[in-house]
C-alpha cells in the first residue's frame, strides 16, 4: 500500500520575482509586451511590479515589440495563414499598436510576393482541384478561403483564372 504524501508548495525568489517570471515566459517563445504584462498580472503581480519587469526587459533586449511584431508577421504570412489587413488584425490581436503593425505588415508584404504565395498556399491547400468539373459552390469555397486570410480580391481571382486556364489546356 503506497502513502500518499501532501507536498506544500512554497515561494521561493524565482515565484515571487516578476522579472524571473518574465524571463521564464520569454524562454518559450518571444511575446509582445501586452501579451507579457496580461500573463504576469494573471500570475498575480501588482501593475507597479509589471511595469518595472516590462522596463527591465526593454532595457536588456528581451522584449521588443518591433521585432516580434515582424518575426510574428513573417511567421503568419509565410503560412498563408494571414496577409494585408488581417496581418495586421492578427498583430493587434496580440497587441501590437497600429502604427507598428502596419510597419511589420509593410515589410513583410515586400519580403514575400505575394503571388507566389498564393500559389504556393493554393497547391499545398487545393492541389486536387479539378477546375472542368467545378461548380459556383466550390470556386466560391476557393475564394472566401483566401478572402478570410486577407488576400485582394483581384490576386484570387487572377490565381484562379490561371490555374483554370492551365487545366483546361
């Protein structure tokens, strides 16, 4: 018969050290400074003690929510999971302010065609399509599948022009 034992946890420094948590949280994955400031509130840090581990942070580099907001941008886009305005959305989902959102979006539209990528996404998400055989429903299922990512109009629907052409031959 094995014993069960309650172990009591106790705080030790690194639990009750705003900046060891922030150091913590940031060994995982790079986080914009909203994202930071929320999870250590929700782990129960007064604001005044966020705010300096925010500072301290920004002081040694860690957090920069320039540079997250392009490697995020970059990560989005190179997925095709976003593009354009819901680029940007997606960055201030996570709150990145609109100023640098639009930079990260602008940068990262001119790093990556955006022709290119829809193909790429195309193949990879509609490579079966059969074009001869398609109805209204299932271009249009093309379509808002592309539309919802942020892509224009016009790019989608010269991509499908393409491919149909292409098919046909």
């Amino acid at each position: 018969m094995t014993r069960k034992t309650s172990t009591l946890r106790t705080k030790t420094p690194s639990n009750t050290d705003p900046f060891q948590q922030a150091l913590r949280l940031l060994t995982g994955r790079d986080h914009s400074e909203a994202e930071l400031a929320a999870k250590l509130r929700r782990r129960g840090f007064a604001p005044a003690e966020v705010d300096e581990a925010l500072r301290r942070c920004r002081e040694y580099g860690y957090v920069d929510d320039r540079r997250y907001a392009v490697a995020r941008a970059r990560s989005l886009m190179a997925e095709g999971r976003a593009v354009g305005h819901r680029l940007a959305a997606e960055l201030q989902r996570r709150g990145i302010d609109g100023e640098t959102a639009a930079f990260a979006t602008e940068t990262v539209t001119e790093e990556i065609p955006l022709a290119d990528l829809l193909e790429k996404v195309f193949c990879r998400r509609f490579s079966g399509f059969d074009f001869e055989n398609a109805d209204s429903r299932q271009l249009s299922r093309i379509v808002n599948y592309f539309f919802r990512r942020g892509f224009p109009i016009d790019a989608i629907m010269q991509l499908i022009r393409e491919k149909g052409s292409q098919q046909e031959v």
